[in-house]
C-alpha cells in the first residue's frame, strides 16, 4: 500500500511538472510576442495556479513574473492578482487564522441560543457562508466587536499584534481546520491598505446590521443568547 501510494503521488508531481513547463513555455512565448489580451494570458497562467497549489508547488516564479509583465501595460489588473495570489498561496492566510483566535476568545463566555458555545456557531453556521478570506477576516471581527468588550480600533490593534506572533499562529492551525485556507510558514506582512480593506468591511457589516435591525434581530440572540 505505501508503494501504490509513493508512485501515485510520484506520478501526480510528474504531471504537474509536465503541465508547470509547458504553460511557462506558453506563456513566455505569448509575452515575448508582446501579447496584451489579459483573458487569453490568464488561460493559460491559470495552469501553473493548478500546479502550485498542487503537490509539487511549481509555478510560482513563472508567474510572478507573468504578474510583472502586466503590470507594465495595466497595473491595475497586476495589482489585484498579486492580491490574490498572496492569500490564494497562503502567504498572508494567517490574518484569517488570528482573527478567529481573537474572535474566540472574545466570545468565549458566551453560548448560543441553542445552547451551543457561541464560537462553534459563528464558525460552522456563519463563517461557512463567506468566500472571500478578507470577509471572513472581517467576519470574526464583526462577531468580536458584539461581544462588547472591545472597541472596533482596539479589536484591530490586537488582530494585528497577533497576526504578527506568526509562530504561535501557526502552532494552532490545527484547531482551526474547518477555515480551509491553510497559511504558509513563510509570512508576507499585510500592508496597511489590506488592514484598512478589512476595518473598512467591518464598519459596512455594522452599518449594514444597524440599518436593518427588523432584518438582522435574530442574528445577535441567535450567537449570544440574548
């Protein structure tokens, strides 16, 4: 059984490699021609993502520089997929893992109305419904700052201190597997840009639960019980 499974794998890596070389081929002959139509670059730079999320991880400097290359005609493009890819690899996932630690711990007196503890709601009923990495982020936050222990500013000042003690973040993936983004031991800090991306969709998540209190009344009782 350890043979099938070693020579499995080994020809899963032997793929990926084949399919990494051949899109970095492809796509170095489309930028040396000067080809400027993103939705045809991204066809084929879409197979080294396959490959560097896969077993082998290859692609990854291919296409970096891919990103580069767009950038020198539409910068804008470039700059959301280099966005993208730093969560999309793991390098900046573990701003998604500190947030629930800290918003675990602000809930953590709390049990739900069906008698559950608040956090095992927010995470497996609410958290499950949010795509985006930086809205779950923002999410866990919103869920803290109900708790009413903390200001919205001190709740972010403390996301960050522990965002920053990466080796304990790390230390305590395992708890948090059902997040399903899973971070890197190499860590890309946030800018400060991304910090203000995710208090500015907390206070809009706010503002939107204050606005609709008919609409959203069930959802604070539903977490804290009251």
């Amino acid at each position: 059984m350890d043979d099938e499974l070693f020579n499995n794998i080994k020809r899963v890596l032997q793929i990926e490699h084949e399919n990494a070389e051949h899109a970095s081929r492809m796509l170095q002959e489309a930028m040396n021609r000067g080809e400027k139509n993103i939705d045809m670059l991204d066809r084929i730079a879409d197979r080294l993502l396959d490959s560097m999320n896969g077993f082998s991880g290859e692609g990854e400097d291919m296409y970096r520089t891919y990103l580069d290359y767009i950038e020198t005609f539409n910068p804008t493009e470039a700059r959301e997929r280099k966005n993208n890819l730093e969560y999309e690899l793991g390098y900046k996932t573990h701003v998604l893992y500190a947030a629930a630690m800290l918003c675990q711990k602000e809930v953590e007196d709390f049990t739900a109305a069906n008698r559950k503890p608040a956090f095992d709601v927010i995470m497996h009923e609410y958290i499950p419904k949010v795509y985006d990495i930086t809205k779950k982020t923002a999410s866990f936050l919103f869920f803290a700052y109900y708790a009413h222990h903390h200001s919205l500013v001190e709740l972010m000042n403390m996301l960050k201190t522990i965002t920053d003690e990466t080796d304990y973040v790390l230390d305590h993936v395992e708890e948090y597997n059902d997040l399903m983004h899973y971070p890197r031991e190499t860590y890309h800090p946030l800018r400060e840009d991304e910090w203000q991306l995710i208090l500015t969709i907390v206070e809009h998540n706010i503002d939107l639960y204050n606005a609709h209190p008919g609409l959203n009344k069930d959802l604070i009782h539903n977490i804290f019980g009251s």
